[in-house]
C-alpha cells in the first residue's frame, strides 16, 4: 500500500483508521513522528481501543494498526 503523505496526526485521522488494518503514513521530519507517536498512545484511552506503530526514521514513515480493546479474561470489547 502506498504511504499515505500527512502534515501531522490528528485524532480524527486516528478515528478514521479501521480496526484490524495497517495504514502507513509518511511525516514531514523525525519529530513529528515523535510527536505523533505521544498522540497516537495517549488517543488509545479516548478511542477505547489500541495501537500498534512500528516507526522507520530513515523513511520518515511510520505504520499504525488500530485494534480492538481486550479485557483481563482476552475477550475482545466491542
């Protein structure tokens, strides 16, 4: 899939972002990277779900996959 080129994270970038998905973004400099990575962990508890982001700095690209919240006992919340 074809990185797709961003200015900088938003949330609403992150709602739009559908579960079960990786979607790879291409940021302007290291830092914002950085800064979306922070945006991007401290969204999970807003969005009731959670994040997984693999970073290359190199490319200046990064890749999220957004994925349902599991409970304590594994089940997966809706």
């Amino acid at each position: 899939m074809k990185p797709i080129a961003i200015e900088k994270m938003t949330r609403e970038q992150l709602r739009a972002l559908p579960f079960g998905k990786a979607r790879t973004f291409e940021l302007p400099a290291a830092r914002d990277i950085i800064n979306a990575t922070s945006l991007i962990y401290r969204s999970q508890h807003v969005l009731d779900c959670r994040f997984t982001v693999r970073c290359d700095y190199e490319q200046l690209r990064m890749t999220i996959t957004r994925k349902r919240k599991e409970g304590a006992d594994g089940t997966v919340k809706d």
